[in-house]
C-alpha cells in the first residue's frame, strides 16, 4: 500500500494515467511472487480475481477505484522505488480514493453485447 505522496509521485511519472495517482489518497501495488508460485496462469487469474473484489469492496464502502495497467511498462521501476524482490513480478496498481463526482454509467443494450453462434 502506497500512501507516501512523494512515492506516489514516482510511480506517477511512470504513467500517463499519473493524475489519478496523484490525486488518489492510496495506491495498491500487486505482485506476485515467483517463489511460491506453481501455476502462473492460475495465479495470473486469481490476481485479477483478487483485484476485481478490491474494485468491488470499495465500491461498496463509497470508494472510488482505478485498476491501472498502462504502468505495468515500467515494472522494473516500479519495482526500484518500492524497493521489492527480484522474484516479486509487478501485476498492476490500483488506485483508491473518494471521487470527485458521481459518476454515471450507461449500458448498451442486450442484443449489442451478447451473440449467437451457430
């Protein structure tokens, strides 16, 4: 967890989504370690999983949150300013905060969304 604003700054030059770290009050970074690790792409699917139920949770406490990928470009940075293990690999970055607005969503409709194959 990222709560340091000069950290935060670091990793934001990282990035073109650096606003959000700024603004955001805490920073989530995820790793997953190589050393305990016996199927990447299970563990690559319960990360996302876990991500999901952290966008989720907050969500719910009236958070907002940003699942950032662009700065996984700069993994090995990334890993330098957080000062993490070689055998951690860096997954994504989450962003937490309150929002500035309500944000509304719109949906399309089923038939745009959804297909049948025959």
């Amino acid at each position: 967890m990222v709560t340091d604003p000069d950290i935060r700054e670091k990793l934001a030059q990282l990035t073109i989504s650096g606003r959000i770290i700024r603004e955001a009050p805490v920073s989530i970074a995820v790793f997953l370690d190589t050393t305990v690790s016996y199927h990447r792409e299970k563990d690559i699917q319960s990360i996302g999983a876990c991500i999901e139920n952290m966008l989720l949770a907050a969500h719910c406490l009236g958070l907002g949150s940003v699942w950032l990928g662009e700065i996984l470009k700069n993994a090995d940075k990334v890993k330098e300013i957080l000062d993490v293990p070689e055998s951690y690999d860096f997954m994504a970055l989450v962003a937490i905060g309150y929002p500035a607005r309500e944000g509304k969503s719109e949906r399309k409709p089923l038939k745009e969304v959804i297909f049948n194959w025959i």
